[in-house]
C-alpha cells in the first residue's frame, strides 16, 4: 500500500510534466502545421468518388483513414487541438507565478559577490552621489528601489519588465486561437456523430425527404455548407459534406435569388459574378435585399452568405432530331432542359437522354493544320484546305449530354450551337466520347448555303441505298467508254464492278475501311497509287450521288461550283466519322432559354471572431517579446568609499555593451 502511494503522485507528476512541457506543445505544433499543410494542399470535402478518380481505390483508402480529406474537422485534428490547449494551459498555470514575481522583484537582496560576478559589472573607485544616480537612472526611465544594507546603499533599477507579458500574450492567444478552431471545428457535432445519433445521408433524395437522423436544426453551432440557387428559386437549408454522405442544415431564413450577372474578360474568364438575392426571417417576415459579389458577403442572424461559384439553373433547350437510320425524312424538334433526363424513342427502341449544364461561352483553339496527314481520310480533308495558325476565341454556346440504352450503356455528346467557320466554309460541330474523362473525338458536318444539314443528310441517305450503286457504277463505265480514249467493253465491266465496290466498302466502313482493305491486301509499294484511285472514284461518283438523292427529294441538281464540290468532299470525310458516331439521333442544337444559377457558400462561425482576438492577443504578445527589452541595474555604494555597477539583461548584444559603457561613464561621474 505505502508503495503504491508513493507511485501514484509520481506518475501524475510526471504526466503533468510531459503535458506541461515546451517540448510536448512543439510537437503538438508540429503535427498541427504539417496538417494544416496537407489541408491547404489537398482539396477539402470533395465528393469522396473524386477522389476515387483521382488517388485510385488503393490510397483513397489510406487517406480516408488517415482523414485527410476534412483534416480541420477531422477527430485526431481536433483531439491534438484540445491537448494543445490543455498543455499551453497548464504551462500558463505552472510559470504564472514564477513570472509575476520574476516582474514585480527588485532583486535588492543581490550579494555584493553575484553583482561581481555577472558578465557586465564595473568597480568604481569613489563613492557616487546617490541621489543623482538615483535621479540619472529615472531620467531613463527606470524605476528605482532604495535600500540601506550592511555592505552598503543598494540602488536597485528595473525597467521593461513588461517583456514578461509578452510570453503571457503568446501563450494566451494560443489558447484562444486553439479554442476558437474547436468552436468552429463543431466537436458537439463529431461527438454526435461518433454516438450515432446523428448520420450522414448517402441516398440522393430531394431534402424534404432527408430523414431527421441527417438534419441539423437551424441553432447548431458551427457549420459551412452551400446549396445552388436557380434565378427565381428559394432555399432555406445547405448542404454539408460529411465523408461519404452529406448533412442538411436547416436556416432560420429563407434565400431568394432575384437575378445572377456575369461578365467576362475577352479571353473567357469570368471578370465579375454576383447574386441579387432577397433574404427573408422565418419568425419576423423581415426582408433584407442585397447583392453579394465575391469577397462581399452578406451576413445574416451570424450567417454569412458568400458569392462562390456559378453555373446552369436548368436552361429550356431546344434540338433538331436528326433520325441517322433516315436521314432524308428531315429533323423533328425536341424539346429539353439543361440538368434533367427525359426519354426518347428512336424506332421503336427506348434511350434516356440525360442532359448537362448548358455553358453559353467557350473559349477554345481552331486550326487545321494537315500538312501530315497520311490516311484517306486526312487526304482527302486536305485536298483543298489552307494551313493556318490556331485562333483563340469564343465559338458560342454548347450542351453536353448522355444518350444511354435499355442495357444502361451510354455516349457521351457535345453539341455547339452556332456554326463554326473554317478556312470560309460552316460547319455543325458535334463531340462524342465512349469513356468517361476521355477527351471529346469531334465530328464537323457541313451546312449549305441555308446553314442547314439537309443537303448533307440527303447525301447521307444516298450512301445508305446500296441499291444506287450498281447503276452508279454502270453509268461511270459508260462515261468512261466515251470519247477517243474510252475503254473497251472489257474493261467497261471490270471498272463499273470496281466502282460499285468502292462505293459499297465505303458505305459500310468508311475511309477506315477501305483502308484497312489496302493494309491487308495491297503491297505497302503499291498502296498509294491504290488509294488515290479509290479517292478519285469517290470524288466522282458522290457528285452523281448527291444528284439521285436530290432527285428523290424532288429537288434539281446541286450545281457544281466550287463551293457545293467542297460540300459533297467535305460530306465523304462526316460520312466517314459517323460510322462510329454510336447513336442512331442526332441531335442539333438549336437555341436556348437561359436560366442561370448562383452557388451560395454560407457559413456560421462564432470561432472566428475568437480566433481574431487570439491573433491580436499574439501580435500583441510578439510586440512585447521583440520590442520590449529588459534592464535591471544595480548600484552598490559601499562604506569604504567604492561603488559597484552591474547591469543584465534579457538579451545579451552590442546594444547592452554600448548602454553598460555609457551608464557606468555617466554614473562614475556623478
């Protein structure tokens, strides 16, 4: 029992030690700054499947863990908090004392031996006036203890003893700084959710169908969520991510938003956003009209309301609906809305279209630069264009959007809206990618002079009626036969079947095709030669084409100028493209009725405004430290005659020398 007594107040002492240690609250520091690093580096409260995307499953899990995707809100980060308060706490309370009588003392009581021994110390060898030593070091702002001893008259001199305070100051702020990030930090939150009593929603569900378990009340004490608002919609909770899942925290308040303006720099950056919103008490009725602006938020009942991001409220959107299995029978008009799904059938089979956020200005690089193109394709592209340098600018509004099976399997598309202009010629420019995060293969499908697709849709029919080529074929054989150096009749056959064969392998695989055909089947010498006759036939044949499907759609002739061949050539290379387009519509856009959208971030932290007072109390506290210099000086008058000066300070530099040599100059002399 005696041994276990002693044991016990042992034990506690040293714990006290280790938790009142310098060493202990460095080492709290240290961790909190490394922390604090990877929170500023690593983006905070993401979805967690970003991050997925982003680490792989393997180090998500590790920093999931490790929570390092909300470090500030994290339980070991706020546990590390309450120990370095409780260490800097108990440091406080073990050096107060110490401290205040180290400021109050006067040190009268030096022995005539420690004033000699100390590092700035001088003997005069006279007796000084007193009074006028006394007075001289009040001149210079000391204040001064007079004292009759046995060795002597002891003039004992303090000043900047407030250089003390400033270790209060900084030890005291930390502490405040410390409890105003547990404050914010919403430790009754973790507590909560550590006991079970509140959880995480992970469902998507509209919030009014958000289980109470996932609902803050509107008097919780710290949080930061965001909710985005479309221009004549109202809100009057936020969303708060909580790892996998996310909270929702109810407002006293509800927020409308009047109207969004955006302007932009010409290089497409967005120079001003703000938000004309009305918010309105739940209790009082009371309105408060503003418009917030980025780093100009509005502050409501502790609640600040900060302008921090944009995008699309649902804008009404309006397509043509080009069927690719026919193409000749012209667009229907679709209707749709940016930010929702609707179905579409397509004959007789079901798809979900599954819209995007509409964005109204793109700013990307046009060129078409095909000095190395080397297949068929890029051949033939090339065959009349101009290089030029790529030009930045704003090409116009675009939707993306996913068109996805019965079997759930979907593409991914992106339409502009106005027509894009290359080397004098318009074209509708579509993107389509297979694979989400992949970039965008884009297709260019040439308009007419009435900026439509129809010539080009009917050209597309035509190479889906394989019936036309046989005939086709025929009558190039018999042009050919034609004239002094027509072919024979032999021959004739032979060319009308190689015609038919092109226009068959090219209708089935495109430039790709016949490709792969040469590749497989045509010395790699021989190839080239090959291919330009494949081109020629080609080149020709669409003309006549273009001509069957023009008479089918009881329209004359395309006239053959120099625009409506680059046309036809143009319409071979989106034939060509949209082999692998993987959707049987089209979709055209065609306007837009905007409806823009806010992001509003808002905030409640009563911690920070003790954080700010914890940073004035350390800005105080380092002024103290660094500015404030204490000097103790010690005149012993001795009985037999001689005076002993000595001097110290809390920092020993040139400027104490340079003040020890002039205060025992003008002291002897007194």
């Amino acid at each position: 029992m005696t041994s276990s007594r002693r044991t016990r107040p042992s034990l506690a002492s040293d714990l006290l030690e280790l938790l009142s240690s310098m060493r202990f609250a460095i080492g709290l520091l240290t961790i909190l700054a490394i922390a604090s690093v990877i929170g500023t580096v690593l983006r905070q409260n993401e979805p967690w499947p970003n991050y997925v995307a982003e680490f792989g499953p393997f180090w998500f899990e590790v920093y999931r863990a490790l929570g390092l995707f909300d470090v500030y809100h994290s339980a070991w980060f706020l546990v590390i908090l309450i120990f370095l308060v409780l260490s800097t706490g108990l440091c406080i309370w073990r050096n107060t004392p110490g401290f205040l009588r180290e400021m109050r003392g006067w040190r009268e009581q030096a022995s005539s031996n420690s004033l000699a021994a100390m590092s700035h110390t001088a003997e005069i060898g006279h007796a000084v006036d007193a009074d006028a030593a006394e007075s001289y070091l009040r001149a210079r702002g000391f204040a001064v203890r007079r004292k009759e001893r046995e060795d002597g008259l002891m003039l004992a001199a303090k000043k900047g003893s407030a250089n003390k305070l400033g270790y209060f100051f900084a030890h005291i702020a930390l502490v405040v700084i410390c409890i105003g990030g547990l404050i914010d930090g919403n430790v009754p939150l973790k507590v909560a959710e550590f006991f079970g009593s509140v959880t995480p929603e992970t469902r998507d569900l509209p919030q009014s169908q958000v289980p109470d378990a996932s609902r803050l009340g509107a008097g919780n004490l710290s949080f930061r969520g965001s909710v985005t608002l479309p221009e004549g919609r109202s809100a009057d909770v936020v969303f708060l991510n909580s790892g996998n899942g996310y909270f929702v925290q109810d407002l006293p308040f509800y927020v409308t938003l009047k109207q969004f303006h955006i302007d932009y720099y010409s290089n497409g950056m967005p120079k001003r956003f703000a938000s004309d919103v009305v918010v309105t008490d739940k209790q009082s009725g009371k309105e408060t009209s503003a418009t917030i602006e980025v780093n100009h938020p509005l502050i409501v009942d502790g609640i600040a309301i900060y302008q921090s991001s944009f995008g699309d409220g649902g804008s009404g959107l309006s397509f043509k609906a080009w069927d690719l299995r026919r193409p000749q029978t012209g667009p229907a008009t679709l209707p749709a809305r940016s930010m929702a799904s609707q179905p579409i059938t397509v004959e007789g089979q079901q798809y979900m279209l599954e819209f995007n956020e509409l964005r109204t200005f793109n700013v990307e690089s046009i060129g078409t630069g095909n000095d190395t193109a080397k297949t068929m394709e890029s051949r033939l592209a090339s065959a009349t264009s101009v290089r030029h340098d790529k030009q930045v600018r704003n090409i116009g509004p675009s939707i993306s959007y996913r068109l996805r099976n019965a079997q759930g399997q979907a593409n991914e598309y992106l339409s502009y809206l106005a027509p894009q202009q290359l080397e004098g010629r318009s074209f509708f420019v579509t993107g389509v990618r297979t694979e989400v995060g992949a970039p965008f293969s884009y297709l260019r499908y040439p308009l007419d002079a009435d900026g439509s697709l129809a010539t080009y849709m009917r050209l597309k029919n035509a190479f889906q009626t394989p019936q036309w080529f046989a005939a086709i074929g025929a009558e190039a054989a018999r042009r050919a036969q034609s004239g002094d150096n027509g072919i024979n009749s032999a021959t004739a056959g032979k060319f009308a079947d190689s015609v038919t064969w092109v226009l068959e392998r090219f209708s089935e695989g495109g430039f790709a095709g016949l490709e792969s055909f040469l590749q497989q089947n045509v010395p790699e010498d021989a190839r080239q030669a090959v291919a330009d006759t494949y081109l020629k036939i080609l080149q020709s044949s669409v003309i006549e084409l273009m001509n069957r499907a023009q008479a089918q759609a009881g329209l004359p002739p395309l006239e053959m100028n120099e625009t409506n061949y680059q046309l036809l050539l143009d319409g071979l290379v989106a034939y060509s493209g949209s082999l692998d387009y993987g959707s049987p519509v089209l979709l055209q856009f065609d306007g837009f009725d905007e409806v823009k959208a806010s992001g509003l971030q808002m905030t409640r932290s009563p911690g920070k405004t003790v954080v700010y007072i914890g940073s004035v109390l350390l800005v105080i506290g380092i002024l103290f430290m660094f500015y404030v210099r204490e000097l103790r000086v010690w005149v012993l008058i001795g009985p037999t005659g001689r005076t002993r000066l000595s001097m110290s300070s809390n920092r020993k530099n040139s400027d104490l020398d340079r003040d020890f040599n002039r205060y025992r100059d003008d002291i002897s002399q007194r």
